[in-house]
C-alpha cells in the first residue's frame, strides 16, 4: 500500500496527535512543584522597596464562600506598612458585614470600606477600582481578586521587583480549589491543569503579554500615566489591558515566584460552563492567534485519537510506510499519556487529590475542548447575569449592560 493512501484526516490526527504530545510534555516541565511554590521572600527582605507604603484594593461584591478568611490573609502581612481599601457599589452588599467584622477582628490595621454606588463605566469591578482608588494613600497600589489568600511574605514579594524603575507590573498565576462539590473540583482543575500550565509555557518561551487579577501591583505614577483606572472602564479584559498599557510604557512586566491561591465555587455545570466560556471568549478577545492555536492544549482527545490511529495503521500495514506511521502515532500517544499524567502529579499537590481527581481529567480535557469551540464563535459573555459584548468598548449596548447588572447584583 503506497504511502499516498493515507488519508489527510489520517496525517493531521498524526500532527495533532504529536503537537498535542510536545506541548503536554512543556507544561509538565514548566509547572513548579508545589512543594516550593513560594520559591522563598527571604531574598527580597533587604530591598529597601519593601518598606515603602502598599495600598491594597479589593474590589468586592457579594459574601462569597470564605470571604472573611481569605480577607484575613491580607491581615496578617509581615509588610511594615500597607493599607486595605475595600470597595463595595451597593449599601445593600452583604460583603459589608464581613468587611465589618473583619475590622472588628483587626481594630489597629489601616482597613477602610469603600461604599459607593457611582458608575463609570461597562465594566463594573473597574468602576468600583475607580471609586476606591480615591482613598488610596500609598506608593504602591495592588489590586487583588477578593476569592484570594495569601501567604505573610506576599506583599514582600509582590512589591519588591518595583524597586527596579525598569518594571512597571507585578502580577502572580493562582493555585485553585474547589468549595463545594463536583463541578468546583472541575473548575479547579480549569486552572490547576490547564491555565497555569499554558501561561508557564508562554512565559518559559518569552511571553509577557499578561496581567492577572490575582494580583496587579504597580506604582503610583505608574497607574497615573496610563490614565488611572479610567483608561480600563470600558473593558472587558481589565487585568489583562491594565498590563499592557503599563507595557506600551515600555516597562517590563514581572511574574512573581509567588503563587497565591483562589476558590473555584460555581456549583452547576451551567455556571461553571458560562464561567469558563467566558474566560476563553475573553482570551480569543485579547489574543486571536493564541487563542486559534488552544486546540492542542488538551491532550486527552487527541491522546484518544492517537491510540485509534494506531490502532487503525496496525492491523492494516501492508508495507514499511503504514507501520512507520503507526509506530509515530503509538510513541506520540504514549508521550502524550504520560506527559498528561505527570501534569496531573506536579499540579495536584498532595497523593490523595492526585488518585481523586485523575478521573476527571479527561472529562476536564474533553470539557475544554468544547468550551474552546464555543468560545470561537460566541460574541457575547454572561457576567453577573447580563449578557456583555467581548469586545467591551463604550457602545450604549455594553453601557445598557452593565446597568442591567448594577440592578440585579449586591455591587460590583
């Protein structure tokens, strides 16, 4: 059988099979052990820049799950001097409460409450930033998600690269949870297994085209010059665009070594499907190409598709070209194969979680897959219930939107 009888469908499952193999091999390499995530404050302790005055802000809305606890976190900083501004756009929001006892509990911390109910503009979290950045008395501003917990070395850390005029951005990847059930250990996975790993993989070949809202921590001057948080309120992708108009600078972004950890809560598959739909969408907003090339981030279907090709060329090989092909497609499969599983150990953490949820890493890769077909053709995002173009902008349509979600939300 001459080598032209393989079919076209037959050579792209082989390349995808093989791309698919590599890149899973990448980001198991690239992901640290959890062991030493941190990587060690102890380094940065004698840079004078951390001395210097940190204004925190967390822009909330709504008592998520662990709230007061991961609020707490940001307490309990060894940093000298740093302020907690935390912002609600509702009186009614019952993070209040939380933010209440949390000063309660902390009466000698600088922990102020932002409650302010005026809208600037279709982006609602960055019209909240807007209003609490007026009480910001610091050098230093760091902007950090409130379904985060930190460690007591980590505004240290993050604030230590600003003592090089040449850094603009500080921003950190995540280490996810699930609080609750099954559909928030999936969702944890989203980022444990696929979202950190890709972003290692981009910065390990030189990427630095991202901001996380993890964290986000720059000077003062820094936000000034790019125009405040007014020059986000129109968009989607804030974290992301805050970064890249610190980049348009010319200042350098920095990943921290420090990996702070986020709560994945969304209790149905539909909120975790809109959820990560939604983050997908965001990327193909941002970055197209990128985004076009996500197929072969998700190993365990073309894992599959490997071991039927081989399967298939096996017990067909008529000649040398057939099973030299087999051969390709069964070694592509079995990199794939392992590199997948040694994802999974070096994202998992402990042994326990690693044998619980290894069987949900194909319905993870599986469901990824189909998110990312969505993802290509959607143009809209459901955020807070109301449906929100991608591209953001300040078209009366996202501005209807974001009033939508000002009526139906506790704040933003």
């Amino acid at each position: 059988m001459a080598a032209h009888t393989l079919t076209v469908c037959q050579w792209l499952l082989l390349v995808g099979c093989g791309a698919a193999s590599l890149y899973a091999m990448l980001a198991a390499v690239a992901m640290p052990f959890f062991a030493a995530r941190r990587g060690g404050a102890a380094g940065c302790q004698t840079d004078p820049f951390t001395n210097v005055g940190v204004s925190v802000l967390k822009p909330l809305c709504g008592a998520e799950p662990r709230l007061y606890e991961n609020l707490r976190t940001f307490c309990e900083q060894r940093h000298g001097h740093f302020q907690l501004v935390l912002g609600v756009s509702s009186p009614d929001d019952p993070a209040i409460a939380v933010v209440r006892r949390l000063q309660a509990a902390y009466p000698l911390h600088d922990i102020e409450l932002a409650v302010d109910t005026r809208v600037h503009g279709s982006n609602l979290k960055v019209s909240n930033l807007i209003n609490m950045a007026e009480r910001a008395r610091h050098d230093v501003i760091v902007i950090a998600d409130s379904d985060i917990a930190v460690e007591a070395d980590y505004l240290d850390t993050v604030a230590a690269p600003l003592a090089d005029p040449r850094v603009g951005v500080v921003t950190c990847l995540y280490v996810a949870q699930g609080v609750g059930g099954f559909w928030p250990r999936v969702g944890a996975l989203f980022i444990n297994e696929w979202f950190a790993p890709s972003v290692r993989v981009a910065h390990a070949a030189g990427s630095r085209r991202f901001g996380f809202g993890a964290t986000l921590a720059l000077r003062r001057e820094t936000l000034e010059q790019i125009g405040g948080f007014d020059a986000l309120k129109n968009c989607l992708a804030d974290d992301y665009w805050l970064a890249e108009h610190v980049r348009e600078l010319g200042l350098q972004t920095v990943l921290s070594r420090v990996m702070v950890a986020t709560d994945v809560i969304e209790p149905t598959f539909a909120s975790l499907w809109q959820r990560e739909t939604r983050w997908l969408r965001t990327i193909r907003s941002v970055n197209p190409l990128g985004f076009a090339f996500l197929f072969i981030t998700f190993p365990s279907p073309w894992i599959v598709a490997g071991a039927w090709l081989t399967g298939s060329l096996a017990v067909r090989s008529y000649d040398g070209v057939h099973l030299w092909v087999a051969l390709a497609s069964a070694v592509c499969t079995a990199t794939g194969f392992a590199a997948r599983m040694l994802l999974h150990l070096r994202s998992a953490r402990h042994e326990r979680r690693f044998w619980r949820d290894l069987p949900l890493v194909p319905l993870r890769d599986v469901l990824l897959a189909a998110q990312w077909l969505a993802g290509a053709f959607g143009s809209h995002v459901v955020w807070r219930g109301a449906r929100v173009p991608v591209g953001g902008g300040s078209a009366p349509a996202a501005r209807r939107a974001a009033l939508r979600v000002m009526e139906t939300s506790d704040g933003g």
